[in-house]
C-alpha cells in the first residue's frame, strides 16, 4: 500500500476516540496518583513532578537512545503490540523506580551529592533540613536532571540518530550513545541548574554551586534555564514529527545523520527555543505588564521563563496529539504547505489545551485552585502525565489499537 | 477561564503570528490614578504573629496529608501546635482622631481568648465597641479559624473578606459550623474548627474590582483595601491587602500572608496611586515561610531595596532567615523586642537577632 493509500485510510474519527480515551486514563492516573484530595497526593508539587519527567526520560531512553524494540523483537517472537506494550511499559515504570529512589536517592544522593537525597539532606542537619522540603529539594535537582537529559536525547535523535556508530553493531551504538549523551546532560546540567539547587539551601552552598550566572535575566532561579530547554525542545520535536526531520534532514549522508547535520540542529532549535522566550515574554507583557526583580506570581521573572517552558509543553502535547491521533494532518503534496499548516494547527491546539488548563473544568478534573501563577501548580505535570500516555502507546504499543496490520 | 480573557489570548496569537515587534503595543496607556486621601499615622499593635510554634510539625502535617496543594479542610491539625494571626490596627486621622480596627482572628481560639484577655485590650475594646471593623486577610486557617473567639465577643460585627470564599469557610462563618478530618493513623474524625457564634453583621465580599469599580474599598480617608485573587496553597484563593497613605510620609501596606507577593503591593500602588511615595509594610511577607531558602528569595532583597522601602516590618511567614539575610543586605527591616518570651508559648525558630516584630510587639508609620 502507498504512503497515500495509508493516508486516505486513516480513520480520524476512531483517532479522535482513542484521544477522549487517552484523556480518561490519565484522569484516572491524576486521580490515583496526583490529586491532592484522593489517593496517593503525590503532587506536592515537585515530588509528582519528579516521579513524572523521570517516567518520561525512561521511555524516551529506552525507545530513542536504547532502542529496546530491537532487543525485544530479538528476545520475544510474538508480534502482539500488546504484550510488547504491556511488558515495556512495566519496564518503564520499573526503570523510573529504580533512576529515582535507587540510583539518585539510594546511590548518587548518599554515597555523593547530597542534594539527590531526602535522607542525605535531612541527615545534614541545620535550617529547613525537614522531610517535606527536603523531598521537594531533592525532587527538583532531579527533574531539573531529566530535564537536561530529554532535551539532549531528543536532540540526538533528531539531530544525530546513530552517528558516529552507525557501521557498528547494536550493542556499541545504544551504549555510546547511551555514554556520550548523559556526558552532555552533565554539562547541562552543571551549567544551568546545578547553582539554583546549591542556593536551595541556607546558608547556600556556595562553595559548591556559583552564584547564579544568569543574573541579567531578571532572576537568579534556574527556571530561566528550564524555559529555555522546553522552548528549544518544542522546535526539537516539530522538526522531528510535524516537519518529518526536515530542514535537518538535507545535512544526512547517505541516511545517517553527520557532525554538521548535529551542530546545525541543535543550535538552529536553541537560538529558536531563545527566540520562543522573548515572544512569549513579551506577549505575557501584554496582559501582565513587565516583571520585575523579585516580582511575585505573575510579576516575577522566575514565573514567566517557567510559563515560556509551560506553554511549550502544551504546543508539544499537542505535536503529539495531531501525529498519533490525526495522522500528522494535512498530508499534502507540497513539504513546505503540510509543515506550516502542521505547526499553525499546532500552536493552536496548544493554546487551546493552555486555555483548557486554566478554565474551571480543571478544577473538576484536577482539583485546581483557579488561577495563574500559583507558586505551587505546575502545569507540565499534568502535560507530561498526558504526553507519557501518548508515548507508551506509540513506542511500546505500536499505536494499537489505532495502527493495525 | 472568563471571556475576557481567552478573548485576549486569541489576541496575543495573533499578535505571535504576526511576527512583528511593531505589532506589540509599548507601554500602557496611563491609568487613571486614584486619591485614597491621608493619615496622620498608623499604629500597629502584633498581637500574635505565631500561626503555628513548632514548623516541623505542621510541616509533617501538610505532609502527610497529600502536600501543599490539599485543601486545609481535610488535614486533621495538630491542635497544641495551633496559634494565630491578628493585628490591632490604629489610625490617627489628619483630625487628630483615633479609628481603630482589626486584621484577622488567629487560629486556636483558647491561644485567642489568651491574646484577647490577658496580652492585650482587644477583649475590652470590643467589649467598648471601640474597633469599627475586620479585615479578613484571607481564608487561610491560621488567620481565620479562631473567629469564634471573636464572634462570641461580638457577632454582628463589620467584616471585609475575600469574595473567594469555599462553601466550609461560609459555613464557620454563619451556620455554627463543626469541621473535622479524618485521621488516617486513628481512622477517627477530628475536630479541626468551629463557631457556635453565627456572624451577623454587615459583611463585604471583596474582589479586584473593588467599590465603583475603582479596584479598592476606602474603608476610611486614607485607609484603602484591595483584594488581589491570586490562588494560594492548600485550596485558598484571594487575599486582601491594607494601604494606608500617611501624609508627607507615604504608602504602607498591612498583609495578613502578603501572598500576591510585597514588590507586586508596591508596584500596584505606585501604578494606581495618585502621589505614590513608597513607605513601609507590615505584616507576614510568606517568603522563606518554613526557613528555608531559593533564589528568588535573593531576588526579593534586591527587589525590595530597589523599591526604595523605608521601614519594613515583619513577622510571621516571612522567614527569619529571610529577614536577617535582608537586614545584613541593607534593608531598613524594624527590630522587635523579646517580649514574645513573656507569651505562655513562642515559636521555635525565634531567633536573637530580633528581626521579627513578635507578639507584644508595636510599630509606628
């Protein structure tokens, strides 16, 4: 069958289902898991907003950087998506169990940097070294972690794909690739965020952490940081699905990604993810007037490069609901009408999702105090909770029950 | 989300679409300033400051009971960690005359009815009918839940509160409310609030449009509220704020919590005032609330001193490491005394650097 003929066969209708499904489960999940009035009250914010960036960096480390469909098909005989699903996606869930409490709480966190661990945190002693904060302190040096890590993943899956190692076999190049990315999450890391978390602390532990060098933006919080990597991941993700690798793809050899292919995008997506931030800022401007040093809620700096990072990852969420649940509509003759077209519906549905957000049918779903800016909501939770969902069912279901053989 | 407000999103991605730095209005059109008249002072009275003694315990309490976005309704509190906000506010009119009012009503209403009858003459000014009027901060429980003790002393009085009220808080308000919550470890309810002293006086529902739409209530010459709906942890929503503009000094502002945030009071103030001159604040600042630190705290000190802030005055969920770290960097903040020793209970974090204005306490604008 043609790539046409698979277009036209595409059913939109049981594509729009399959959303509505998708958004019930992670109600349910929200309502098992995060909801601050039922269940498990694991939004508190930052310990649920751990445990969920650590869910997604495990699937995308095992679909994009480990490429376990291979090491699976070899392993498993059966072609049935849904125990291919099923077992990968307790694999996952497993495999973020063990990244937060055992190899950050359990190893890093008590035989290295303290920080990574409540316990080693508490166990210091000295101002605000309780349970509660300590939990939330550690919890954001590790999404800030994953962060870092998403974004040079996703990078290296668009911009890079298998190169240097593409003549090797599959064993040398998951694990350099495996190696050398988490070599750069390091530097992201160290650089962006490592000197907000050494000020978490009182005194700050300056010896350990600089003061924070990007002071010019208005604010010494690294969410200055984590707005700039969400903006950049978002044009890291619409070259990768909505623009189908392109322009990035001109720069590949023979199929295979290149050095200048790799330089070219990531610093292409990171002067857009830059420029995203002053639009967006601007645009907050508008309706909130300017932020200022030390400005709370929506007058502070701090709040609007996280909001930059938040509306991102709603323009993200909805990249991934139009190419799984609608087919990467419109699929045109012309590259350049079907990539612009993709990324205005995007944006829009983005923005649609922001406003869905921010309504009162959240209180109802999420238990939402209504508002902008409360220090402790953090949209992307719900957003990534969302987009995980999404991903499991691509990667390790295959799309089933929507794409069928 | 209100009409208005998608509305101006639609604009906005318009605005992006268009690319063009041109598009985007500059500065806004100046606004209509507001007169709020003038004192001659302000006097506040601390009369307690410690919502809670012990912050590791309630901390645990919020803990263990889902974190800080849970409603407060269903946390079953630890009830001899539990103290309370309020403030006994005096204003000295350009005629001389003193008005007195009040900020909040604390939390226990035993540590009240203690605050009330033997640390202070609140019980026999109300008693004298001497205080014209509340102010409800916000609904919070450490600033709201005593109102029994209050009420019992006078239930018809004025009362301006958040519009952003949750059907419990009407509830203790005006139905002799009894809360509990359920406690996990004994499986029994236990009691968390209550007011067998129904409110029946005249009660202002505030909310940012304020009086004729000007934004603010005048309660007096002078003395202006403005409610900012900003939501705040455990499932609150809205917090007023006091301005009082004393003659030939400046704007003071009073909080409760100081939720909206101390530079954002300001900067409302300097935009909608008429001959705004900065001058003071009292009150909670919710910074380094459980004494712990961020960044952004660092940028609040630069913030504040760049606000050019005269006498700053705080207490209660500010953060003692906050204040002495903003002491040290310069900030004109107000010592207290150890008065607070006197109290049959103080807080455990209090320090002997003094930069709280503790129960006992009084400051003057």
């Amino acid at each position: 069958m043609t790539e046409e003929g698979e277009h036209l066969k595409f059913n939109y209708f049981f594509g729009l289902v399959n959303l509505v499904v998708v958004f019930l489960i992670v109600w349910f999940l929200w309502y098992v898991f995060m909801n601050p009035n039922t269940v498990m009250k694991l939004y508190t914010p930052m310990y649920g907003f751990a445990l969920v960036v650590v869910f997604v960096s495990s699937i995308i480390l095992m679909s994009k950087v480990l490429d376990v469909s291979i090491l699976y098909h070899r392993a498993v005989e059966s072609e049935n998506p849904v125990t291919k699903g099923i077992i990968l996606t307790i694999i996952a869930f497993g495999l973020m169990l063990i990244l937060n409490y055992i190899v950050f709480w359990g190893f890093l966190g008590k035989l290295g940097i303290a920080y990574f661990s409540p316990g080693s945190i508490v166990a210091a002693g000295g101002t605000g070294a309780e349970p509660l904060m300590a939990r939330e302190n550690a919890s954001i040096a590790i999404l800030y972690y994953f962060t870092a890590f998403l974004w040079i993943a996703l990078f290296w899956s668009v911009g890079l794909g298998r190169w240097p190692w593409q003549n090797s076999g599959y064993g040398i190049q998951v694990w350099s690739r495996f190696f050398v990315i988490i070599f750069f999450v390091n530097i992201v890391y160290v650089i962006l965020f490592h000197p907000h978390v050494c000020y978490l602390f009182y005194p700050a532990q300056d010896k350990a952490g600089v003061a924070a060098w990007w002071e010019f933006s208005g604010t010494t919080s690294a969410f200055f940081g984590l707005g700039l990597a969400l903006c950049s991941l978002f044009w890291i993700i619409a070259s990768d699905l909505l623009w189908e690798g392109y322009p990035w793809k001109n720069m590949e050899k023979d199929g295979e990604g290149t050095f200048l292919k790799g330089v070219v995008a990531f610093f292409a997506t990171l002067v857009l993810g830059i420029i995203t931030v002053y639009i967006l800022t601007r645009i907050m401007n508008v309706f909130w007037d300017e932020a200022f040093m030390g400005g709370q809620y929506t007058d502070g700096p701090d709040f609007r490069y996280i909001h930059t990072g938040e509306i991102c990852g709603f323009f993200i969420l909805a990249i991934f609901i139009l190419k799984h649940y609608f087919n990467n509509f419109p699929n045109l003759a012309s590259i350049w009408a079907r990539t612009v077209i993709r990324t205005v519906i995007a944006i829009a549905g983005g923005l649609l999702i922001y406003l869905f957000y921010y309504s009162p049918a959240t209180t109802f779903f999420l238990a939402k105090v209504p508002g902008v800016a409360q220090p402790d909501d953090k949209p992307l939770v719900w957003a990534l909770l969302f987009l995980s969902i999404i991903l499991v069912q691509s990667e390790f279901f295959d799309g089933w029950p929507l794409k069928r053989k | 989300m209100k009409r208005r407000t998608f509305l101006k999103s639609m604009a906005a991605t318009g605005v992006a679409a268009s690319m063009t730095g041109a598009m985007i209005p500059k500065e806004a059109a100046a606004r209509k300033k507001l007169d709020i008249g003038e004192i001659k002072g302000l006097k506040i009275d601390v009369l307690t400051e410690t919502s809670w003694f012990n912050n590791d315990v309630f901390k645990k309490n919020i803990m263990d009971y889902g974190g800080a976005n849970t409603n407060q309704y269903t946390i079953p509190w630890q009830w001899d960690n539990a103290g309370g906000y309020a403030v006994l506010i005096t204003v000295t009119t350009l005629e001389g005359n003193e008005r007195k009012f009040m900020m909040d009503f604390g939390w226990n209403n035993d540590w009240m009815d203690y605050i009330y009858e033997e640390k202070s003459e609140v019980a026999s000014l109300i008693e004298k009918d001497a205080i014209e009027f509340w102010v409800l901060s916000h609904w919070h429980l450490d600033h709201y839940w005593g109102v029994e003790s209050t009420l019992k002393r006078k239930q018809d009085l004025t009362l301006y509160a958040p519009k952003t009220y949750y059907p419990e808080d009407m509830a203790l308000l005006k139905d002799k409310a009894h809360h509990t919550a359920k406690n996990k470890e004994t499986g029994q309810m236990d009691h968390i609030c209550k007011n067998d002293y129904p409110h029946k006086g005249k009660l202002v529902l505030c909310d940012p449009k304020g009086e004729n739409k000007e934004g603010i209530y005048r309660v007096m010459p002078g003395v202006a509220i403005r409610n900012f709906d900003v939501p705040i942890l455990l499932r609150v929503r809205g917090e007023n704020v006091l301005y009082f503009n004393v003659k030939d000094k400046g704007i003071v502002t009073v909080t409760g919590c100081c939720h909206p945030g101390i530079l954002s009071l300001f900067s409302y103030a300097r935009k909608n005032f008429k001959d705004y001159k900065p001058y003071g604040c009292y009150g909670g600042l919710h910074i380094s609330l459980f004494e712990t630190w961020d960044p952004k705290f660092d940028d609040i000190i630069k913030g504040v001193k760049s606000f050019k802030i005269q006498k700053l005055g705080c207490n209660h969920c500010t953060g003692w490491i906050w204040a002495e770290k903003a002491a040290e960097s310069g900030v004109p903040v107000v010592k207290g005394t150890d008065k607070y020793k006197s109290y049959k209970k103080y807080s455990t974090v209090a320090k002997t650097s003094n930069v709280f204005l503790t129960n006992g306490d009084t400051v003057t604008f």
